[in-house]
C-alpha cells in the first residue's frame, strides 16, 4: 500500500473485554515495530519484528498483551482483559530492514483506544 | 525508558520567526532523527543526522548535532502556521540497528 495502515483508528472498550488492533506496513517492509503513547509523551516502545518473528518484545508490558506477525506482512496486537490504564494511542511503524540499513521509520496513524 | 529530552516543552511563537527545539541525551548514539507529529496522531520523518555529521540541512530545516555535549537542534525558519505541531528528537543507540529512543517532544505553536 502507500502508506501504514493501522485499524480500527478508534476503539472505545468497556474494562476487560478483549480488544485487537491491526497494522498493515509498506508492501516490502521486513522491519515492523509496535509504540504506545500517552498524551504528552513520546512513543514508548512494546515490539519488534523482523518478518515474522519477534525479534524483541522486552516493551510489552505484562502478558495481557501480545502481538502476531505470522506472514510477516500484517500485524495484529492482542490485548487481553484490558484495564483503564490501556487507554493511549497505539502506533505502528515499518521499515525497509533494521534500522541499520534504512534509518528512518514509517508511522501510521495510530489506532486510539479508550477503555472505560 | 525515554533518554532523550526536548526543551522546551512547549514553544509559542509568530508566524514567520524562526523557531529552535532542542534535545539532549545520554548514551552514544548512531544518529539522531526528528519527527513530527500533527494532533496525536502518525509520526512523520523529517530528517536524520549520523554521528559523524554536525550539520544538516533540508527545505527550511536546520538541525545541528554535537556529539561532545550529546546535544541537537532542530531549527525552523520561516515558520508557517502549518508547522504547528509537536516534534520529536529519537535517537538509535550505537548498539541497537532496530531501537530507537524517544524524548517527551516539544510543542510548537505558530501564531497566524
């Protein structure tokens, strides 16, 4: 596609439901990368795959949440039993290959959940 | 954790002035990238700067990197009122070819 494309762009949830939220990368993008972020913060990294493997996922922050590449192409975030404190945006990012050989990332619009 | 710190938080400013964020770190690094962000939603690219550079330039973009102080700058000339926006400074750790590191951001206002 042009451009990352993350779905849904919103999603409102009620305290521990089960919410899942998708990225799309650029057609060709090995590297694919999953940030949270709070209002008034940078991102805050949760991710990272290189295909379909996490090549690092030490940002997860508990077990309630999980995330999938099994083509290596689209990408899903699973949260379980979510909590208030869920509640940021979630952006996703992708790049040609490691940061080593590209530099720069690729962000998509980022999906807001809002727990209540 | 996020080593890297914008200052300052929130820049106010007229259309037209020239406008400078800067960013300062802790740990060495490969490069230094800026971004910007319009309402909290994707990040956009704007520019990268590699540790052996000190200067770099594109359109109305200035940024600055001194390695010895851990320190960078992002300056704006011309500011236009579509240059309102927050801007990040995301550092990749000279040990990492995946990580990057961000800071909290700045915030920048462009009075019309």
């Amino acid at each position: 596609g042009a451009g990352v494309s993350q779905t849904p762009s919103n999603k409102v949830t009620e305290k521990g439901k089960y919410v899942e939220l998708r990225c799309d990368p650029i057609s060709g993008h090995t590297a694919l990368y999953w940030y949270r972020q709070s209002l008034g913060q940078g991102p805050e990294f949760l991710i990272y795959f290189q295909g379909t493997g996490a090549a690092d996922d030490s940002g997860l922050p508990n077990d309630r949440f999980f995330a999938v590449r099994p083509e290596g192409s689209v990408s899903t975030l699973k949260i379980q039993r979510t909590e208030r404190g869920d509640s940021a945006v979630y952006l996703c990012a992708s790049s040609l290959g490691p940061l080593a050989n590209t530099g720069e990332l690729f962000f998509g619009e980022g999906s807001r959940l809002t727990v209540l | 954790s996020q080593q890297g710190e914008e200052d300052p938080q929130a820049l106010s400013i007229q259309e037209g002035e020239n406008a400078t964020m800067n960013c300062s770190y802790k740990t060495s690094i490969n490069n230094l990238q800026w971004y910007r962000q319009n309402s909290g939603r994707g990040l956009v690219h704007l520019i990268l700067i590699r540790s052996n550079e000190r200067e770099k330039h594109s359109g109305r973009l200035r940024v600055t990197l001194d390695t010895s102080k851990k320190s960078s700058s992002l300056l704006i000339t011309a500011s236009r009122a579509a240059d309102t926006a927050s801007y990040f400074c995301a550092l990749r750790h000279m040990d990492s070819n995946y990580q990057l590191i961000w800071g909290a951001g700045t915030k920048l206002i462009i009075k019309p």
